[in-house]
C-alpha cells in the first residue's frame, strides 16, 4: 500500500510542480502589475488639476494594457511549445505489448534478408523483437542493420574492423526514396553560414532509423539513464560542427508513464553538389526521439533534408509518412525482468573480469605514472607524508592482486609498503627516494606514463606498454 501511494504520489509530482509554477508566474504578474499601477494611482490621487487626473488615469489603463498583452504572448508561446512537445508523445504513448502478441508479426526482415510478407501498414516485429512498427507504404525500403554496421555507412564505407566496445544493439533502417551523395566544393562550401574545410562526400538519404540500446552498455554495464543514451547519440555531430542543436525537450509519456527527450538538429550547406546536381542551399534536418524502455531505450532518429533547387513535395512526404510511422510504433513488454535484470549483473561480471584479463596491464601503467608524477612532488620525512604516499599506492596494490603473477616487479615496492604499514617506513622511503633520484624529471605531469613508471619496475621491466594507451 506505501509503495502504491508513493507511485501515486510520483506520477502526480509533474502535474502538481506544473500548477505550482503556472500559479506562480500569475503572482509574479500580479506584483508587478501592482508595482506599475502604484505611480499612476498615487499621481492620479494626488494629482492638483483635471488635466494631470486625466494623464494619471490614461497611464493607468496603459500599464495595465501592456502588463495584460504580455501575459498573453508569453501563455500562447508555452501553449505552442507544450503542443509541439505533445505532438510526439501522443504518437508514441501507447501501453507495451505482450512478447507473444509480437510473435505473432511477421519481422520487418526475413532471415534471407528480404523484406517481411505483411502488406504496407501492417504491423511488423523489429529485429529483436522489441517493439512493432507498420511497414511503411510503397517508396521505401526496409533494412536490418547493426551499429558497426550502421556507422560505416555512414562513412560512405562498406563495413568496419571489430569493435568491441562498440555498444551492441538493434538497427532497423526504414528509408524513403532512393540515397544520393552530397559532396562540399572546396573553397565554397559554407556550413552554417561559415566556409569550412570539408572534403569527403557522404551519404544523404531521408530514413527512419530506430535503434534498440541497453540500459546497461560494456564493458562494465553501468546503468545508464535516458539522457546518457541520448547524449552518446549527438555529442559528435556537434562536436565536430555537423549538426546544431536547435531544441532539446524532455516529456513524459502519459499513459504508458515513460520518460521521453525529443531533440531537434539541423544543419545548413550552402554550394554543395547533391548528385550530380549543384545547389545553393541544403537543410539537413534531424529530430531524435528517444524513450526510456524496461530494460532498454528506444532511439529514433528521422533525417530529412530540403534543397533549393527542388520543391517540398518528396520532405513534405516524408514527414507525413513519418507521422503515420510513429503512430504505429509499439513497444513490447518485458516477460520476465527478474531474469533480465540478473543476466544483466551476469554479463557485468564477465565484461569487468574480462576488460581486466585485455586491458589491466596497460591500465596499471599508465594510471601508475600518474600517481609517480605525484610522488615525485612529494618529500617522505615525517610519518603523514608517508601514510599520504601509502594512501596513493594501495590501490595499485589491490589491483595488482586481481592478476596474480602480472605486476612480480613490483613485488618489492608491496614488500615495503607493507613493513611501512607496520610502523617501519625507512625501507619505502628509501625505495622512493631511490627510484626518483633515477628518473629523469618529467617535464609535466601527462608525461608521467613515460618518464617516471620505468623507475618503479625494481628488477624488472614493464614491456607492452605505450604512451598513447589511455584507460579510465
């Protein structure tokens, strides 16, 4: 019953927060109504003649005209953007359902490859069966892909080397009309009103593309929350200038109660050749939608383009057919996420043991010539500078244990930290000492991995190892 009443309690929070803030936006206004109105009122009561009563008055109304106008343009823009954000969530705010409903669909690509036998509307299961969506009428093509896959062509390249740490995860591709290029002309290509040094041509197409991603990602599966996948998503289309966000706007889907963050990107080119054809202009338009799943979220990712040169019809389409696309689109319930949720601890076991087994070598270094970077700052004359140094080391040694017989050179470094922490610290102090006295001094701290780890490898050396490996 507790918990009922704080779901209850959970789900109202939004709309009580929003009456709250409505009603506090009305006070506001009426404080500085009073505000304004207090000058012309107190002139008009004081006022010594007709005419100055007159002034006084007509001021009043004035004020109050303007305070009334500015109420209304600010209510009718939060009216327009809640409509624009509701747009999206009434389409997809559906309830899940049941994984043998979605078994019973036909999959959007059969195992050969081909698109799957349902007639343009019906609806289709996606690649694992995750959600079902209408197959889209006829002048589009439908494709399962993965994200490997998925980014090398968007690379303009046929496939890419392995990527382990690549997330896993589900593509269905549903693309309209036929792909073209789009190529820069060096020298004249602007983007975003700018000329930019671009060379490479690439792919442009108008597409649906709807991909399925984890909560939990290697190689530690971590939980990761809406925002992190939505994130991952864009940040390099705008950290490499590719895309500006133009809007990005968090929701709540009322009936099925998930959380949404729908984004809004675009990005314009000017003197580019598309084909074979030169244009002035080209909008390339992307909106993300993504949605918070049971054990997953859901990523749709809608790319769109106009150019000068040739009219709305085939965007226009596109979008209208998107919308129907969306109508459509239904999540699939969890059968059991009892045992999702322990696969999941399960492969967070294997990922962390096994990123250890490739990567803790490595790790070990280049974390380490950190740390000697800040022992080398360090003096060890008094017992609390040596407990610090103690504090710094022990994770190493801790690590270090996790791959028994990997870090033997560092045996003698773990003897003396241990009789230090026994209350003899001469023997670690020395050791210290010794070792810096050895290295040449680094010439700032990013250098450490290089010049001061060689120094802790007593009897020993420390081979596989290279500056440019960074681990975290």
């Amino acid at each position: 019953m507790a918990e009922t009443a704080k779901d209850t309690a959970g789900e109202n929070r939004p709309a009580i927060l929003e009456s709250v803030g409505r009603g506090g936006a009305i006070a506001l206004f009426g404080l500085l109504l009073l505000v304004l109105e207090a000058l012309p009122v107190t002139w008009f009561s004081s006022a010594g003649s007709e005419t100055e009563r007159i002034v006084a008055g007509v001021l009043f109304v004035v004020v109050l005209l303007a305070v009334i106008l500015a109420g209304t343009i600010i209510e009718l823009a939060r009216q327009r953007a809640a409509a624009a954000t509701t747009s999206a969530a009434r389409q997809l705010d559906k309830p899940a359902i049941s994984p043998a409903e979605a078994e019973r669909r036909p999959m959007a690509v059969a195992d050969d490859g081909s698109p799957g036998g349902a007639a343009p509307g019906e609806p289709i299961a996606a690649p694992d069966r995750s959600y079902v969506i209408a197959r889209p009428p006829d002048g589009w093509t439908i494709r399962e892909a993965t994200l490997r896959r998925q980014l090398a062509e968007d690379m303009g390249l046929k496939d890419l080397p392995d990527m382990p740490f690549l997330p896993p995860g589900s593509v269905l591709v549903l693309e309209y009309g036929e792909p073209t290029t789009v190529t820069p002309l060096p020298g004249r290509t602007r983007s975003n009103g700018r000329r930019v040094p671009l060379l490479l041509s690439g792919p442009l197409s108008r597409a649906l593309r709807i991909m399925t991603l984890s909560h939990r990602q290697p190689p530690f599966f971590t939980q990761a929350s809406l925002y992190d996948t939505l994130t991952t998503q864009i940040i390099s289309l705008v950290a490499e200038q590719a895309a500006s966000i133009v809007s990005l706007t968090p929701g709540k889907l009322a009936k099925s109660h998930r959380d949404m963050v729908e984004a809004r990107l675009t990005r314009q080119l000017e003197d580019v050749l598309v084909g074979e054809r030169e244009v002035a202009e080209l909008r390339l338009d992307t909106r993300i939608l993504a949605i918070r799943g049971d054990q997953q979220d859901y990523v749709l990712f809608i790319s769109n383009y106009r150019t000068s040169g040739e009219p709305g019809g085939p965007a226009d389409r596109m979008d209208a057919q998107v919308a129907a696309l969306l109508d459509s689109f239904t999540t699939v319930a969890i059968a059991d996420p009892t045992a999702a949720e322990h696969a999941d601890r399960q492969r967070a076991d294997e990922g962390f043991d096994r990123f250890i087994a490739q990567n803790g070598r490595a790790m070990f270094v280049n974390q380490f010539g950190v740390a000697a970077a800040r022992l080398r700052e360090m003096t060890y004359d008094t017992p609390e500078q040596l407990a610090r140094a103690l504090a710094i080391l022990r994770p190493f040694r801790s690590f270090a244990a996790l791959l028994p017989g990997v870090f033997h050179d560092y045996d003698q470094l773990w003897a003396a930290m241990e009789t230090a922490e026994h209350g003899d610290g001469t023997v670690l102090r020395d050791l210290l000492n010794a070792a810096f006295n050895r290295a040449p001094e680094p010439p700032n701290p990013l250098d450490a991995p290089l010049a001061a780890t060689p120094a802790f490898t007593i009897g020993g050396d420390v081979s596989g190892r290279s500056g440019r490996e960074h681990y975290c």
